[in-house]
C-alpha cells in the first residue's frame, strides 16, 4: 500500500501486505527518523504497532539528483482490520489515509476499500513511461499520481522494461514488495490463491547479471514447490502468476512473441549454460492463470501449452482446462498508444481489443475465477469476460 505527499519537502510511499506495512517517505536529504502513526478502527489497542524503520539512498540520472527512501514497516496488523496511518517526519507529515490490512481467510470474497471493490491491484510492469525520466521527476510525480489508489488499497508491482534505467533503480528503490529482492520477484496469499510475481527482464538485461536469471528460476521452483505441497494446495488451490512480457501474443510488432520465440516461455540458448524458459516449469506445477502485459492490448488466449490449444472441451474451454489460462492485460494506456494485431493470429488467440481499459479478476472460491476486461474506450462497459472453473489443481488436473 503507498500514498504520496504532496506538500511539504518530502514524497512518502507506503505499501502493505501480509500483516505488514511498510511505510517509504522519499526526501532530498537523509533525514531520519521518519515516523508513522498507525492505529485501528476496529482494536483501538494496536495503535503503535511495532515499527522497523531504515533507509537507503539512490541517485535520479545526470544531475546526481540523490534521493533518500525512508521506509518503515509496521508489523503485527490485525487480518482484515482497518486503519488510519499517515507518515512523514519533522520535514513534513503526510494527509491521513485508511487501508485494510489484508484478510488471511482462504475463503473471503471481496472486502469493502475505499473504491468499495478491490481488495489488491495488480500493476504488471512498465510504470510512468518512464519514472528515471527528467532525473527521476517523472517517478516522483507518477507516485503523486497514484495515491488515489494506492494510499488506500495494496498496490503490487513487477518490474518491466521501462524500468531497466540505471539497473532498474526507481523501481528497485520505489516499491517495497514481500521477500528480499527489491521487488524483483515474490510471491504473496490472497484468499483462495497463491499470487507470483516474477521479472521477466532477467532473461533481457543480461548486462545486470545472468545470475539473477538462474537465481529466479531456482527461487520459482521452490516456491511453486511449496505451493504444491497438499497442504499448502489444498487451502489455496489457485496459483497465479504476473509477469511483464507474455510468452505468447499477437501483435503485429517486432516484440519477442510475435515474431520470435519468447524467452520466457523457451529460455535462451546463448548463455552459459543455457536460460531454461518458464512454460515447462509453470505447466509441471500446475500454474492456472499467467497475467502479463508489454503488449498495448488486451489477449485472452484459450487454455495453452506447448504452442497447442489445450481447453477443456471444445463446448467449456475454460472448464477444467488442460493448461494454463493466459492473459495479457497491456491496454492500460501510455504515450505511445495502443499496438496494432497481427491480423493472422494463432489458433490459441481467443478475444483482442485495442481499447484502452484494464482487468478485473474476482477469486470466487476454489473452483471458481471470474474474469472481465473493462474498457475506458467504451465509458466502462465490459467488453470480455470468462469463468475459469477447475474442479482439480496442479498438475494432474491437465490429464
Ligand atoms: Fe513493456
């Protein structure tokens, strides 16, 4: 969860999830401490919640703009409890906002936010086009831009490609998401469901370290192995994945799934040793849903491996399908508009639009995801929509 201050000297950004909230105030000089106040509606007694509070430093592009991320983590909420935070230091104190922590039931349905819909949004790389900009200045603002939102409702993030600047450090230094890779990869609980979030860049900006391609990998297999365990599958059965560049689109570009096999989805053979892709891997534990994006559309593809249509009858296709669901959700708008379809598209493209809009997914239960593709072009109106049912999950649900 983040909000940003506008007055005053300072930006500040706070992010929640998984019983923690972490608190970032973004100023010009190291000023410490920062502070938030935190207290609840609902357990008056948790106010003060525990604070951990430290402080990094990163440079905005030529000018050597330095920039103190001050971030705060506030540990023990109380799941599903709501409660007023604002946060700042002597320099300035930010607007008092609310978020929800997040509810640790498996069983939830969608809980009141201030939109009075979402429990989480999900933003799949490629912020403000792009936040190093005007040494970093467009980052600030970007973060200003989204606190309607973001102040109030967890905001969960993967990198894309424009965030590759200066190794991907406004992204890296911005966001504060679960784990202890700046945000590079993750995984978090949400309901009934295990959410993934990866960088798909590993397997393109080679120059920042082929290792983190590998250390990626190897950090996948052990979280989807976990999630995999009975135990662990039978009180979350979905697993979701987000990640930039899809493994399968049909624009009529020069990116890497249109003409080109994905990296993604196939790996890269001009590394040492050779980058294995993430299709096979996904499949084997029984992925349901990849999320992407990179694409200035919005593709469903019908349940799909191996390049093959795989549904689950020809009259249900998303009814106990015998692959993973695909979604690219890239059509939320920039600068440089919306991309044209390659007008020959495979036999896995099921539904394209070139509306701007977004995706609103709602985890009904275990056997039940809904999905809707709303568009901004057509005044809201929903344009796509599917039902996932799965009576089974992992791997022996393709069979
Ligand atoms: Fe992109």
């Amino acid at each position: 969860m983040q909000g940003s201050v506008v007055r005053g000297p300072a930006v500040c950004v706070v992010q929640c999830c998984n019983g923690a909230c972490s608190c970032c105030l973004r100023s010009v000089k190291p000023r410490t401490p920062v502070g938030a106040w935190c207290s609840s509606h609902l357990d008056p007694a948790r106010a003060g919640a525990p604070l951990i509070s430290r402080s990094t430093r990163f440079y905005g592009g030529v000018e050597k703009r330095k920039m103190f991320i001050h971030r705060v983590t506030l540990k023990g909420l109380k799941p599903a409890a709501t409660y007023v935070y604002h946060c700042g230091s002597d320099d300035g104190w930010s607007d008092m906002f609310t978020f929800t922590a997040l509810n640790d039931s498996t069983s939830f349905r969608s809980q009141e936010t201030q939109l009075g819909m979402y429990d989480v949004i999900l933003h799949i790389g490629d912020f403000a086009y792009d936040m190093h900009e005007d040494n970093a200045r467009i980052g600030d603002e970007f973060m200003r831009q989204i606190q309607s939102i973001a102040a109030y409702v967890p905001y969960m993030t993967c990198p894309g490609n424009h965030e590759a600047t200066y190794n991907f450090s406004n992204y890296r230094n911005r966001f504060s998401m679960p784990g202890q890779t700046e945000s590079l990869w993750y995984s978090w609980n949400l309901g009934s469901a295990h959410f993934v979030s990866i960088s798909t860049e590993v397997y393109f900006y080679l120059e920042y370290g082929q290792e983190l391609l590998f250390k990626q990998y190897e950090w996948l297999k052990k979280d989807l192995e976990e999630a995999n365990k009975p135990e662990n599958r039978a009180v979350r059965p979905w697993i979701i994945t987000m990640g930039h560049r899809p493994m399968y689109c049909s624009d009529d570009d020069q990116d890497d799934c249109t003409k080109f096999d994905s990296y993604v989805r196939l790996g890269r053979n001009d590394t040492k040793p050779p980058a294995p892709g993430l299709e096979d891997l996904f499949y084997r534990y029984g992925v349901d849903l990849e999320l992407w994006a990179h694409e200035h559309t919005y593709e469903r593809l019908w349940p799909v491996y191996g390049d093959k249509v795989c549904n689950g009858s020809k009259e249900q296709p998303y009814v106990n399908p015998k692959a993973p669901v695909h979604i690219i959700t890239g059509s939320a708008g920039c600068r440089e508009r919306t991309d044209r379809f390659n007008p020959n598209p495979k036999d896995w493209s099921a539904f394209r639009s070139t509306d701007y809009g977004y995706t609103r997914m709602q985890l009904v239960n275990a056997t039940h995801i809904y999905l809707e593709q709303v568009s901004d072009d057509q005044y809201g109106k929903v344009i796509d929509s599917i039902w996932v049912v799965k009576d089974k999950h992992g791997y022996s649900a393709w069979f």
